[in-house]
C-alpha cells in the first residue's frame, strides 16, 4: 500500500536538516506546541537495523529525540530506525500503527523523496558542497529554509543568497534557533498560511 494511502486526510508537515545536530528537533518541538492533533514520527537511518517502535519504554527516554517530541505537544510519537533502502515499507509499517490524527510531522531527511508534504521546512547550517544526496534532495525541495545563525558575528547574507539560488521557491530566512520567541512568531505566521486549521487555540494571534 503507498505511503500517500496512509497519508491522505492528514495535513503533514517535514523537518529535514543538512547534518546532524543542527536543530532539526528543536524546530520540531517548536512546531509541535503550535499545532493540534498532530503525531510525529522520527526517521533515523541505520547502516543495517530495522525498526519500528511506539511503545513508551524506547519513546519516553528523557534527552532522547522521541521524548522532546512527546513532551513537545504530539498526540503519538513512533521511532523508525531502517536502511534507506527500506525506508518506504518501514514507513508504511509506522503509518499502519498511528492512530487517527489530523497531522503528521516526520523528522528525517530521506522521507523527501517519496512524499509531497503540506510544509516542508530545512535547518540549514552550512556546506552545501559536503551534503549527502538525500539531504540535497530535501534541501532542493523544501517550502521553508532556516538558516540556523548560531553566531552572530557570521555573515549570513551569501549564505541566504547560495541558498536561494539552489532554491529559489523557498522562503529563506536567517534564524537563531534559539531566540524561542523570534522562532515561534515566524513559524506561527508560516504554519497560518499552510495548515491554518490544525493551530491550537491562541497561536494563531
């Protein structure tokens, strides 16, 4: 059954990131407090390990990423962990076991190139010449591009410009992922304008 079966009926939104610990799961919890009804699943890509895991002894590990979600506000997390190569029937095998919600946000990179989710959004932090494949994909498709600016004294602006010359139909905007407060204003302005129905009460002001 095609992962777009599972996914119909569901406003579904991506957060992919050039590389590792960049904040990807940070811009998730972010997301997360601001929608309703919303599950998440998180895709970690594993050499040669397959699984499938939803129960709360491997999602409610404090520090770990499931648990942020969890705690972030989604109504079920699930923890994908597969090849890339089996990264559609072991997403189908995940989608089978959500219950009935009205979104979906996945964290991972991979997914991008087999679905067209609602929202897209990439956590940008440098080296477009170093990214993996699946992450250029992902870069290349994606509706909104944080470029995560952890120093301040950086110049951001050929950045910005590499960016949106790669992609030139996204939205790109500078960020300090860690400014909660400009994070979220942006994001609640953004997710008003692609999933407008799914914010929870208050956010949308």
């Amino acid at each position: 059954m095609a992962l777009a079966h599972y996914l119909q009926n569901k406003a579904v939104i991506t957060v992919s990131g050039s590389h590792s610990g960049i904040g990807k799961t940070l811009l998730a919890e972010y997301i997360l407090t601001l929608v309703k009804d919303f599950a998440a699943i998180k895709i970690t890509i594993e050499d040669f390990f397959t699984a499938v895991s939803f129960d709360d002894a491997s999602i409610m590990v404090p520090g770990k990423d499931t648990f942020r979600l969890k705690t972030s506000g989604a109504s079920q997390v699930v923890w994908v962990r597969t090849p890339e190569q089996h990264l559609v029937e072991t997403m189908e095998q995940a989608l089978s076991v959500l219950g009935s919600y009205n979104g979906l946000l996945i964290e991972g990179n991979s997914i991008a190139t087999y679905i067209e989710p609602d929202l897209s959004f990439f956590v940008y932090g440098g080296g477009i010449q170093t990214m993996k494949p699946s992450r250029l994909y992902a870069l290349q498709k994606a509706r909104v591009i944080i470029n995560n600016i952890r120093d301040e004294a950086t110049d951001h602006y050929q950045a910005d410009k590499d960016l949106r010359d790669f992609n030139a139909r996204a939205t790109v905007v500078s960020l300090n992922l860690s400014d909660k407060n400009n994070v979220q204003l942006f994001l609640k302005d953004t997710l008003k304008q692609h999933v407008g129905g799914m914010l929870r009460h208050g956010s949308a002001a």
